[in-house]
C-alpha cells in the first residue's frame, strides 16, 4: 500500500538539517513506503527534488526551497540476512533504515557490519551518499565501500541494480554522490562476526604532532579494531568525562590549552596486555595518561558517543561542520592553522574536532575524493553555537578552512556548511580529471535532484 504523506503539516521539521542555520522551506514532503512511491515521487512535477535521510549534514545538502523533498525515514524495513560465497553474510535493507536499527538487528543474530558511525542514528542511504567514516575504517575502509550492492530509482525514475558488475558506473556514482543521480533505494551491507565484549583505551596527549603520530603509529597494530581521536579545550570536567575517569591531580593542574584523546578499541580483550606492550615500545605515553577498561559492545556501540554527550544536554545548538580529509604528513600544519584563526570558543563554540586515521588504499569508492598520501585522516571542525552566534562570520572561518585544506592536498568532504556547495567551479575543482565523468553521470541519471549541491551549473 503507498503511504505516501503529502501535505504541509511536517514541513517545519524538513525546513532544517542538523546545522539549523538555514531555513528553507519545501512545497511538499513525500515520506514513501514502497518503491513505486519513490519513483512517482520523482515523475512529480517539482523542479527541484531534495533526499533527506535524517538530515546530519549541516550545509542544506538535504533541503529545497519550495520544491519536494523525499524523506526516506519510512523506507527502512531490514530484510534477510543471507551468505554469498566469496563474501560471506550480508543483510539486505531499505535505505531509509537507521544504522541503528541494522546494527542491532545484526548484532542480536551474532553480527555487525565491518564499518559504523560512533553516532548511528545515521540512515544507510545517507552515509553511503556521504562516504560513511567509522573508527574501523583505518582497517575496512568506508561504509560506501562495505555495501556490494545497491538498487537505485534514478532521477528519471527508472529502477535499477547496481553492484562492480552490473550498472557499474551508476555504482560508483552514488557511493559519495550526495543525492545527485538518484535515490538509493536498497543495500546489500557485508557482515562479520561481531565481539561480545570490547577493550577500550584512552590515550591523553598534551602535544599535537606527539597524537597525530601516534594514531598512524596505531594503524599499523593489527590487533586493534577502532581508532578515533578528539581534541578539546582544557577543562577539568570535559577531561574527566572524555577519559572516563579521574586522573591523577598533577595532570589536571599542568593542563595545556588543548587536550588530545584518542580512543582505542579491540574486539578481543584477551589482547589488552598485548596493546600495553606496544604502547610501551612504540608510543611516548606515560601509563599514568591512559586508561583501559572493558565493556559489553552493545552497550559501548549504542552508547551517545562523547562527541554528543555533552550537546545533547544543552538543547539544540547551530552546527557549522567543517569536515574534510588530509594526508598525515600536512595535518599538524593544518590544524596549527585552524587554531590560530581565532580562539577556541570564538571558533568552535561548544564543539570539539574529531579526527579519525584512515588507509587512503583501503578506500576504493572511486568519486570519493582523497588526498594521495596513504596515510591520512578523516578531521571534523564540528562548530557549535548556542544563539546567538554570528553565523557569517562562522562560515568565513568555514571557507577559509577550506582554503587551506586545498592549498595542502587534502579533500574536502561535503557534509559541512559552506559557499562552496552551490559553486561548480568549486566541484570541478574537486573532481579534477573525474569531473567530465560527473557530468557524464548527471546528464545520464538525472538534472534536478538535491539542488542545494550545484554539480554542474544547473541553476542560474
Ligand atoms: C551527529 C552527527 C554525527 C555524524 N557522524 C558521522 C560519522 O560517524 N561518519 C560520517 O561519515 N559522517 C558523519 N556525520 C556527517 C554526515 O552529516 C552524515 O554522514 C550524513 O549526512 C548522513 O546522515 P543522514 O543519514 O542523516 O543523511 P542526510 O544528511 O539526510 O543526507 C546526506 C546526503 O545524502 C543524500 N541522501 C540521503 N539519503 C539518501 C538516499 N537514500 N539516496 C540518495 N541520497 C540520499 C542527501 O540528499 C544528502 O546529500 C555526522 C553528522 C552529525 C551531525
């Protein structure tokens, strides 16, 4: 039965995204139940068609301005899990459905999938049309590169499978794709067994290069299987909280402006002893800045990740995200940079960066542009203000970032807030040679969806 919903009642809640700084409001929000739905979604009249899976990017990418957006939250059924020979278990779902719900599906049968966000109220279709980074990609790669297959209603509404064989290029296109070729409208997401309990370490640094260093040193332990990192403004309680303990009081009173914590977790515990020993050999830490302790993974993956914790309390903040990817040997002058453009609470407000290693041959999506250098990292500039904040000047920080993020080699990731979203040069710049495939891709699949990310010159 199509349950469509039509109608005005809902569109306040789709005028947004997480970053609530730009309003726009649609004509119409369709939340499709059955894929007949999503393609008479796409034949509508509408000039502009936006996808919306919960709506985490901050720069608009799932809003329009009085046209339709597709809001795929009700597309979420979780099918089978089945096993292909060569691959082993995979789940097949409908790409409206939360990671949440497909982890925990999978989790009770046994198994999760390789890669999963730290925050997974996250949709299947979005990140796999953002890239999907994970603390377990420095190992497996991206989300988009962990589903084998894809069914997608393109934007001229027609219906169809993808996977490295079939409709290849359609395959690629939308792994990253931002909901420019069409809705994904089903995934086949790749299992492995999952862990019944986790180790997990801390690691405080006081030293920029000292964390950068020592989080690509990590990458090379193989008994290891997550890797994230925060860096956070000197507070006692935001210490504690982030550490998950106390630590001794010398530490608390020598505190430098900046505090860097990465976060280390391995599926089996019995290797703990194994890691201490590592650190001890190739890491310059002191065990009195560490801290280890065991927990139930369900409860440590469904936990509100420490990013979010203290956000969640404080009501709902606008978010500037500034987000992108750098190779590891320009990433301590990078991030230099960003702390010189203006004081911490000027800039971030009440946000932290994330920053995330990552194997630049492990991810094989091929639009999902990344600095060359195998080692690199993920890195969120996550800004956040309570109101009243100055948004124009936040946005100036964001597009200056973005300057220098170019002048170093790193990409950008476009899930933040920024001008450069509405300007192809800017994207021709961003594919480079790949870009005459872009346009290839839209004038193959579609001319009109997610039109707050301009490709190829469409709007005036
Ligand atoms: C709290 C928070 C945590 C985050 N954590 C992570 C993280 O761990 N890893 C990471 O990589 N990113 C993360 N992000 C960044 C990013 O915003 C999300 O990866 C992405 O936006 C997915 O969220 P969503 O499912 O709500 O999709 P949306 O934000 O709604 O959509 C993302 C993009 O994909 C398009 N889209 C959505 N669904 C579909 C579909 N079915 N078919 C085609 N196109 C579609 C939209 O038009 C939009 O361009 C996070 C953001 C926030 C705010």
């Amino acid at each position: 039965m199509n349950q469509n919903f039509r109608g005005t009642g809902m569109l306040d809640d789709h005028s947004y995204d997480f970053g609530r700084a730009k309003k726009q409001e649609p004509k119409t929000v369709i939340c499709p139940t059955s894929i007949d739905a999503i393609k008479e979604a796409l034949r509508g009249p509408e000039a502009d068609i936006a996808i919306r899976g919960r709506a985490h990017c901050t720069g608009g990418q799932s809003l329009t301005a009085g046209g339709t957006v597709i809001d795929m939250k009700r597309y979420s059924k979780i099918g089978e899990i089945t096993e292909r020979e060569g691959i082993g278990h995979i789940v097949e779902v409908q790409a409206g459905a939360s990671w949440k719900d497909v982890f925990n599906y999978c989790l009770g049968r046994g198994l999760i999938p390789p890669v999963y966000a730290d925050w997974l109220d996250l949709t299947v279709g979005g990140t796999v049309s953002t890239g999907g980074v994970g603390q377990c990609s420095f190992k497996k790669g991206l989300q988009a590169d962990n589903v084998i297959a894809l069914e997608v209603v393109t934007g001229m509404g027609e219906v169809l499978y993808c996977d490295g064989d079939e409709n290849q290029f359609l395959f690629n296109l939308v792994r990253g794709g931002l909901g420019q070729y069409g809705v994904i409208s089903r995934a086949w997401v790749k299992l492995e067994t999952a862990p019944k309990m986790v180790a997990v370490h801390k690691l405080l640094y006081t030293d920029l290069h000292q964390y950068l260093a020592a989080q690509t040193k990590l990458t090379e332990f193989e008994k290891i299987d997550g890797i994230q990192s925060h860096i956070v403004v000197s507070e006692k309680e935001e210490l504690r909280r982030r550490m998950a303990t106390d630590l001794p009081e010398d530490i608390y009173n020598a505190l430098t402006e900046r505090l860097y914590i990465v976060e280390v977790m391995q599926y089996s515990c019995e290797s703990s002893d194994d890691f201490m020993r590592f650190l001890d050999e190739n890491l310059d830490i002191q065990p009195r800045y560490t801290h280890s302790y065991e927990m139930d993974f369900w409860q440590h993956a469904n936990r509100v990740p420490p990013l979010l914790e203290h956000p969640l309390e404080q009501g709902a903040p606008k978010h500037h995200h500034c987000c992108f990817f750098i190779g590891a040997s320009r990433a301590s002058e990078l991030l230099a940079y960003v702390f010189s453009q203006t004081g911490h609470e000027q800039a971030m407000g009440k946000g932290t960066i994330l920053v995330v290693p990552l194997k630049r041959s492990l991810i094989k999506a091929p639009y999902i542009v990344l600095p060359g250098e195998e080692d690199q990292f993920f890195v969120g500039i996550l800004r956040r203000h309570l109101e009243p904040c100055e948004f124009n000047e936040l946005i100036r920080l964001n597009e200056s970032t973005y300057q220098k993020i170019l002048e170093q080699g790193g990409a950008i990731y476009p899930v933040g807030s920024g001008g450069f979203l509405e300007d192809p040069v800017f994207w021709r710049r961003h594919y480079g040679n790949m870009y005459k495939e872009i346009v290839e891709g839209k004038m193959k699949y579609d001319l009109r969806l997610s039109p707050n990310v301009n490709l190829i010159a469409r709007k005036k």
